[in-house]
C-alpha cells in the first residue's frame, strides 16, 4: 500500500469518536481501503483499559492480516500561566514498549492532577517535566504529529511548529487534515507554508471517527451525548459533512501532495510496538543476589525435599520433578513459583491459614 491511517477514533473515545471497533467497522473498511496501517488514537484514564481496547483492534487485525495497529493517544495540553503560546494538540504515537511505558505514564500524570473524566497536561511537561518525569523530556520513544486548528492563525501555528521542533526534533509532525471545508484552499497554503518555515513535514491525516459515511447520524448523537444537548440544538459541535470516514486510496491521492501520503508510510515504519510485547515483571527482589531466578528455585526445592523426604525421594517422583523444573526453565515460570512460596512462607510465619 501507500498510505496509512494516522488519525483514527473510536467508539471508546466519547469526545469524538464513534465507531465500533468491536464490531470490527474500522478494521474491515480498512481491509477494503486499502490503509497498511492504522492509529487508533483514543484517551483514557487507564492505561489498563485503554490497552484492553486496543487488544480488541490488535485481535481483530491479526486475524485479518490486513494492516499493522499503531498504539497511540490523543492530548489536548494546557496553557500555564507562564506560556505565551497557544497549547497544541497532539497526537503521540508509541514506537516501542519504552514508549508505550511512556505514553500510559504520561496519561497517568495527567489523570492525577484533575478530577475524574478530565486530565491536565501542560506543554512544559514535555519540554521541561519535572525531575521526577524527566525521562519523559521528548518523550524519545514516541512520535509527535501536531494538529493544527483549521486555518489556524499563521503566527500561532508557526510557534506551535517550531515548539515541536525544538521538543521532539526529527520526530515531529504536522497533521495536513482535509476534509472538504469551506476554506480547505486556504487551510493546505497555510499548512504547506509554515512546514517549508518550521521544517516540520506534513503528513496527511483523515481525523477518521467512522468507517463509512453513512454512520453520519451515528456520530452526531454521540456528539449530542458527549455535550449533553439535545441533536437540534448542537449546532457546530456537529461535523459539518461525513468526511472523516476511512476513504479509498484513488480519493486521497486525489485530495493530498504525494509527500504526505508518503510521510504515513514513514511514521507507519517507525512504530514497531505491539500489546503482545507486554508481560508481567515479578518483583526482582524475590531473588537473593548472586543467584538467578532457575538457580533459587532449585536450591529451594532441593531443601523442601530434604524436610519430605528425609529418606530420599522415588525415583519415579525424581524423573518427573527433573523434567518439571526443565519445563518451568524453558517458560521462564521461575518468578511464579517463587512469588506463591515467598507468599505461603510469609502466611506461615503470621500463622496465616493458607493452602
């Protein structure tokens, strides 16, 4: 293929969102456009559950095996007293599992510090975070697209851009979104003229909330939900045409430059992070020093053999816990068991009923 998705919401995203991704309506209209690859780009409180619901997307597209699901989040930042720039809005994408640890840490900055249903997150928490979060400065392991306001003011969208630049570098985009307004002309030329200023490149974006034009009506309920008014008086809450559906390949190299076609390939290449990377980590202490997880756990039942059978194991018994301990070694299950016996060691020893 030649281009991907970079910008798509669901149904789980109630500030925009609307399609069903469970229902599958994204992922098989991205089969049959033609998208290589595609961004679901939801916020949530809980990394947890936004994992969960990308792990219904990731599911669905490798049975599929129609495109690559790129792991990412939506942000609205804040401005802070101090801040003389307008805050953007951006898109973080996860290259990796770093970055994904990354983007679920900074959702969850951003969670603590308002009330429930919202978040606050300000630019300096990428520029300049605290020393507690400085490992998120740039959060290097993440790629940055930056949506700009429809026609937005040209010195604003320029300070924007030239902040991104100097936060995220070469890994900082600019979402070129056209969806068929009623100054789309005016809108690339400013696009196009502060990418060519800032050196930030544009990629093309469809700011997709549904699968197919018709979930139209769809979508503005849910708009009418999300604002708490009744579907007549929404007004321009409402998107004015179904544009921001996922378009066949012929009408978006008919809308778009080349270029920006090219760039959703680029950061398409770059995001190799997938939810089967994530694994429990046991807690390291569970091991002495000096010992390795296989190591400690043999000792360890080398010496409950010695308490049972103080006389000698079967051999038969022998063979089998033999090839037991050899499979536990081949699944890296050592920090299993050696959890469950630090926690029946410690209920013994408080006289903890436990079996």
């Amino acid at each position: 293929g030649d281009v991907d998705e970079m910008e798509e919401l669901s149904v789980f995203d109630l500030d925009t969102g609307d399609e069903e991704s469970d229902a599958g309506g994204v992922e098989d209209a991205g089969d049959a456009g033609d998208e290589d690859a595609l961004s679901p780009d939801d916020f949530d409180d809980d990394p947890d559950a936004a994992a969960r619901r990308h792990r219904v997307l990731e599911a669905r597209a490798a049975a599929a095996d129609a495109f690559n699901l790129i792991i990412g989040s939506r942000f609205t930042l804040t401005a802070a007293p101090e801040d003389t720039m307008p805050p953007p809005r951006l898109v973080l994408l996860a290259r990796n599992r770093i970055g994904f640890g990354d983007l679920c840490e900074f959702i969850t900055l951003g969670r603590t510090r308002a009330e429930k249903g919202s978040y606050l997150l300000y630019p300096s928490d990428l520029a300049d975070p605290q020393p507690k979060q400085a490992h998120l400065r740039g959060m290097p392991d993440c790629l940055v697209v930056l949506l700009p306001d429809y026609c937005a003011d040209l010195d604003v969208l320029r300070a924007q851009a030239r902040w991104c630049r100097a936060t995220f570098g070469d890994r900082a985009w600019m979402a070129m979104e056209l969806l068929q307004g009623h100054a789309e002309a005016m809108h690339r030329a400013r696009l196009q003229q502060v990418s060519a200023e800032t050196g930030v490149p544009l990629v093309a974006a469809g700011a997709v909330n549904m699968h197919v034009r018709s979930r139209k009506p769809l979508a503005d309920v849910l708009t009418a939900i999300r604002i708490g008014q009744p579907l007549p008086a929404c007004g321009r809450a409402l998107a004015p045409n179904a544009e921001a559906h996922l378009r066949m390949r012929q009408v978006l190299s008919r809308l778009y430059p080349r270029e920006a076609l090219a760039q959703t390939l680029k950061l398409a290449d770059q995001c190799r992070f997938s939810l089967d990377m994530l694994r429990y980590e046991y807690p390291e202490e569970l091991v002495p020093d000096g010992e390795t997880p296989i190591t400690y756990l043999r000792k360890e039942v080398e010496r409950g053999i010695t308490e049972r059978f103080p006389h000698g194991m079967a051999p038969e018994w022998e063979a089998q816990l033999k090839e037991e301990l050899e499979l536990i070694e081949e699944k890296h299950y050592e920090p299993f068991f050696l959890t469950v016996h630090d926690i029946v060691r410690f209920a013994r020893q408080e006289g903890i009923l436990c079996q």
